[in-house]
C-alpha cells in the first residue's frame, strides 16, 4: 500500500514529463519550421546570378605537320564567369573538368607570328571556341592569363643506345656470370631537334635488385625524356647470375720475343694460379685455356726479375691470382 508521500511522487513525475514533451513537440516545430526556411532562403540565394573565377585544364592537340611544341603554354585557364549559384555550386563540387581542347594548327594560323616558329596567342581571340567547350549555363567574362606563347621546333630522328641503370646487390658467393645484356641495344628517338642533339644514350628507370642469387630477365621500361618519344618503351633486361667458387692449378710459363739462338730457363718453369669461376665452368676450364708468359724485352733491360703476363683467359674467369707473379730467369747461349 503506497503512503502519502509516495503517492505525491508518482503524481509530480507525471505532471513532468507531460511538460517536457509539451516543450520538445514545441522544439520539433521550431526545428522543422527553422530548417525550411533556410533552404527555401538558401534555393532563393542560389536563383541569383553570381561572378566567380574558376578553373579549367588546358589540352594541346594536332600540332603542325613536323613540328613539336617545344615550351610550357599554360596547363589551365582561370575564367572570371557569370552564372546561377545553382551551376557555381555544381562546378564546386565536381571532382573534375573536362579539358579545353585547343588545336595547335589553327592557333598557329590565327595568331601573331613573333619568329619563324613562335607565336603570341591572344586568349580574348580564342574565347568563342573556349565558350563552346564548357556549360552553356556559363558565361566566360574574362581569361587569364590574357596571352601566351606557343614555341615549336621540327622534328628529329635519330637512334641511339640503351643503357642500364640501377642497383645490383649480390648474395655472398654470387656473381655476374658474363656481361648484361639489352634487347634492343638501340632505339628509336624523336624529338625536335635542339632536344635530340643533346640525347646520345636513352636509360632505363632505375631499379634496385637485392640479394640476387638467381639469373634475371625483365622488361624494364625506359626514362623517356621531355618532350621526346622513344620506340620501343622498354627493352628486355637479361643479368646472368651465378654461383661461384674457387679453382687453382699449376699453369707453364714461356718467354715472348726470344731472339733466335738464345735460351732462357726460368725459376720456376710453372706458377700456381687462381682463380673464382660459376659452378657451370668448373669442370670445363683446364691450364690450357690460360697462356702465360714473361717478355724478353724486359731481360734486354736487366730487370733482375721478369713480371709474369696473363696473356690468354678464360672469359668465364674472375679475380685471377698468380703466385708468384714474378719470375727469376738464367740466359743460355748457343
């Protein structure tokens, strides 16, 4: 059984809350009466026409027969334009324009020729063609900048070689079994021709190889300069990689030049090399692919020793060692 007290709590509770949600329905109103009237203000606003810049990307094409732009017209124009706030508002918030399209060939015709192969472009000439290519809901008062300068230059061909370039780090034991190679080794460049006077070789981009303990092939492409054109745009990349290890023999040593009737002995008649090889080689090199000798024109000067040369070597060998690399000699005449 509820007392007094409890009874007089109860009834106040009520009596609040039957308040609060009087007031929040007035709120709700407020709000909804508050929110169509800022957007029928804000759709009246956005009726008016307003002036504001804008900004659109500039597209070059159709160049004259053999000629090449060669300087950096501008890559936009800013439009002082009028328009509804409606269409403004639109060009805010699109992510992108579609670019002016301007054809070389005709602004070169209609513009003022400053030199043989520049022009001074006056942007007020071009707008009716600029106007065309953006919203008829836009009116395009003004351009900036006011002119420009298209500078061209006759194309170039020439061909000229590749080269690489890069990075190469190799595992321990691992090494470069023969020379890289580039297919093509040559390519084609066109350019105009105060640019391709200055390219005698076209490099690949730069890539960075680590750990390599295996033979590479790739296509790579090619760093393409400026305002130039390359054919083909990559070249295949072969590196061939190898495992290497060490191998050593005794090899005979000769004398070069001995004139006719004389006789050198040399101490020692043999000397040990050295030498690091791809496992693929190992087994195939043998002393008689190197030749060893020592020259006798340094017996003409007196050279108390005589140097040992490397005359012929393997091209599948790598850091050749010869012990000893020099020789003592006694000269026998007939």
């Amino acid at each position: 059984m509820e007392t007094p007290n409890e009874n007089w709590l109860v009834k106040t509770v009520k009596m609040l809350d039957i308040r609060s949600l009087r007031n929040n329905r007035r709120l709700i109103v407020f709000s909804i009466c508050l929110a169509i009237a800022t957007v029928l203000w804000f759709l009246n606003a956005l009726s008016k026409s307003y002036t504001a810049v804008v900004s659109y990307p500039v597209k070059y094409l159709n160049a004259p027969k053999n000629k090449f732009i060669v300087n950096d017209p501008p890559e936009k124009f800013d439009f002082l334009v009028r328009a509804h706030g409606f269409t403004l508002l639109r060009n805010k918030f699109s992510l992108s324009f579609s670019p002016i399209v301007l054809d070389l060939t005709a602004l070169s015709n209609e513009s003022n020729k400053l030199t043989s192969s520049s022009y001074s472009v006056s942007t007020a000439s071009v707008r009716e063609r600029i106007a065309g290519q953006v919203s008829s809901e836009i009116e395009i008062l003004q351009i900036q900048p006011e002119s420009f300068i298209l500078a061209f230059d006759s194309l170039g061909v020439k061909q000229v070689p590749v080269a690489l370039r890069g990075d190469f780090i190799l595992r321990p034991q691992f090494e470069f079994a023969s020379a890289f190679r580039l297919t093509p080794k040559m390519v084609t460049v066109t350019a105009p021709r105060a640019l391709l006077a200055e390219i005698d070789t076209i490099y690949t981009v730069k890539k960075t190889y680590r750990n390599i303990d295996s033979p590479i092939s790739e296509e790579i492409k090619l760093d393409i300069p400026r305002k130039a054109s390359v054919e083909p745009g990559q070249v295949l990349v072969q590196i061939p990689v190898e495992e290497f290890t060490e191998n050593s023999f005794p090899v005979s040593v000769s004398v070069k030049d001995l004139p006719a009737g004389t006789r050198v002995r040399l101490f020692p008649q043999e000397v040990e090399i050295s030498f690091r090889i791809g496992l693929s080689q190992f087994s195939k090199v043998t002393a008689r692919d190197f030749r060893l000798s020592v020259s006798y024109h340094e017996i003409a000067q007196g050279a108390p020793k005589l140097r040992v040369i490397a005359d012929k070597i393997p091209a599948s060998v790598k850091s050749l060692k010869i012990t000893p690399d020099y020789v003592e000699y006694l000269i026998e005449k007939n």
